[in-house]
C-alpha cells in the first residue's frame, strides 16, 4: 500500500515540472490543468501520509484511505473522459494515477476484511 501510494505521490510531484516548464503554453497548460495538479498532489500526499500511518494498523486510517482511493479514481474517470477540458498528456498521466490508486483502493478493502484476504478458494470436487 505504501509503495503504490508513494508512487501516486512521486507521479503527481513530477507532473508538476513539465506544468511549470510549460506555463506560458496555455494551449498545454491552462487554469484547469494547474486547478486538477494541485488538487491531485494534495490527495497523494494525504494518501501517502494515510498509507503510512495505515501500515502501522490504524483501522480509521485504512477507512479514510479506502474513501479517498476511491473519490479520487472516480473524479480520474471523469477527467479522462471529459471531452476538450484537459489536455491529452495529463490525461493520460491521471491514467496511470488512476491505476495506482486502484491497487491502493483493492489493498485497504482486503485489509478492512483481514478474515477474508488470506481466504482461499477450493474448488468443490
């Protein structure tokens, strides 16, 4: 869980670098993009912050951490799939962002259910 969310904050930080190269192309840089950058970089570094503290066993962290993973994949789909609002580039880059959180979100549902995530399924014979 932390390697994924240290991942989604390692992404969003360096998206940052090609935003500030980029800032007087508005045609690739413009308000929503600069809007959705900060956004994203605050949530990765809750997100982070939730995964470690989450390590350590805190129930109420692994919740919120499970709320944001998902709130955040949900408003990533709507980004992606807004037409003309962001460019291609940092469509794609919420993408992958997505996919990270996706495994994020996938580990604090199996660690809410710690009687079901070892649990192995045996085929009836």
């Amino acid at each position: 869980m932390k390697l994924l969310a240290g991942g989604y904050l390692a992404v969003s930080v360096l998206t940052f670098v090609p935003i500030v190269l980029l800032r007087d192309h508005p045609a690739i840089v413009n308000d929503a993009v600069w809007v959705r950058a900060t956004i994203v970089m605050i949530s990765a570094a809750l997100s982070f912050t939730f995964a470690v503290r989450a390590a350590g066993g805190s129930r109420g962290t692994i919740r919120r951490l499970r709320i944001l993973s998902v709130v955040m994949i949900v408003a990533i789909a709507v980004i992606v799939a807004l037409p003309g609002t962001f460019p291609v580039w940092l469509k794609v880059e919420q993408g992958f962002c997505g996919l990270l959180l996706a495994g994020v979100a996938i580990q604090t549902f199996r660690a809410g259910r710690p009687d079901r995530a070892a649990e192995v399924v045996v085929p009836p014979r």
